[in-house]
C-alpha cells in the first residue's frame, strides 16, 4: 500500500535543521591540538554561555604558571577564568608549551601563527587579545605582548615582569593596558622588579597598575574563585583607553 506524501515534509524539514543550527550552544570547554611553527600545540578553548559562531567576542589568550603544560592550562582556567568568561560573554584560549619550551623561552615561536589561527577559527572582537598569566604565565605574557603588540589590548600578570626588559620591549606594550598583582608575603625577586617596570610604563603614558595582595603569598587566591573577576574588571577597563 503507498502511503500518502505531502510537498510540504521537505520544507518542513529544512525549516528545522535550519532552525537548530542557529541556536546558541551553553557554555563549553574544548580540547584542541594543532601543528604551529613545526611543533604540536595543544590547547584550551573556553566559550561563554550562549556562544554563537556567527557573533564576535572578545578574547583572553592564558598561560598557565610553572611548567606551562595541560596541568597547569587546566589550572589556571579553573582558577581564574573560566567561570567568569562564560558569565560575561568572554573566549579564552589557553595553549600549553609545545615540547615543554615554556613561552617565554622557545615555545615563544608559534606566535603569531597560532594567534592567526585563532583569529581564522573564531570571531575576535577588534582581531586583539587580552594577555594573562600566573608566574611563568606572567612572564610568558609580557614576552609574547612585546613581540606581537599589534594583537593584544592588554596584558596582566598575577605575578608576572618582563623577561630581559630592555626600553624597546617596554615601549611594545605602552599602548596596551598593563595590569600587575603580587602577593604581599611572595618572597621572591618579584616586588621591586614590577614595581620598577610599572613606574617606567607609566612615565610613557601608560596605564599600568602595581597592585600588592595583602597577605597573600604567591599563589593569590584574592584573584581566583569567586575574585576572578576582579582580572576581568582590568580586561573591561580597556574599553575606556589604555594610554595618554
């Protein structure tokens, strides 16, 4: 027996797979590898709430502390990122060092393609990025800033100085904002180095800030968990001009 068809079922249909290929996706976190620069990348990507491809966003490229690998990526999104950027409408990206060559040393030589990678993947708004880190992922964030100024907005280091600064790198970064945070009890050579760095930026016009914890040692938790977005306040800020 042939069963009765109606022309509208295919209309009808298209109309549907339409429909569910437009709706926004819930918030998500994407483990990703890529081949940069002839090495492997592995990598993070954390898309905020309602995430829509077709919309742009703004962004946060992250480097995770100590030896930068997965662990540390999982860390500091964990701590410090996440939960806020998918509240506030945030992409973050966070890479970890191709071969263990912390980004401030070798692993430094995937930028800029992997940020134009990044930039092909997704919708960033202004094609620029906030720049962060924790310790080594502070360092590794003022030496990649430095080295590809035209892709970043800001950089902020909880803690975190230039590696071998020199006035030319300093000048890199004066037009991006400069956000700098160090626990009060951190007994390393932390203190006098951002302190004198900040003061430097800031006679070049520069918005930098140098912010001590209070009794806080070197991991801060007055930044992570429910402080976190104290880091996205400084990303906010930017909108408002990061130079005189």
């Amino acid at each position: 027996m042939k069963h009765p068809t109606s022309k509208w079922m295919p209309l009808f249909s298209a109309a549907v797979v339409a429909m569910f290929a437009v709706q926004p996706v819930a918030a998500e976190l994407l483990e990703k590898t890529t081949k940069v620069a002839g090495v492997t990348v592995r990598y993070k990507v954390v898309l905020p709430s309602g995430y829509d491809p077709a919309k742009t966003y703004p962004a946060i490229l992250a480097f995770g502390g100590g030896p930068q690998n997965m662990t540390t990526v999982d860390t500091v999104l964990t701590r410090n990122f996440r939960a806020e950027a998918e509240k506030r409408g945030y992409i973050v990206i966070a890479p970890a060092a191709p071969d263990g060559e912390l980004f401030f040393e070798d692993g430094a030589r995937i930028f800029p393609e992997f940020l134009k990678m990044i930039l092909a993947d997704y919708k960033i708004q202004d094609n620029k990025f906030h720049i962060a880190g924790p310790s080594n992922g502070g360092i590794a964030a003022f030496h990649v800033a430095a080295a590809n100024p035209k892709y970043f907005l800001s950089v902020t280091a909880f803690p975190g100085y230039m590696w071998e600064p020199s006035p030319a790198k300093l000048n890199a970064i004066s037009k991006m904002c400069v956000f700098m945070y160090v626990g009060e009890n951190d007994e390393y050579r932390w203190h006098p180095e951002m302190k004198r760095e900040a003061e430097l930026l800031r006679t070049m016009g520069t918005t930098a800030r140098y912010t001590v914890e209070k009794g806080q040692p070197h991991r801060m938790e007055t930044l992570a968990g429910a402080y976190a977005g104290r880091l996205f306040d400084g990303f906010e800020e930017t909108k408002n001009g990061c130079s005189k």
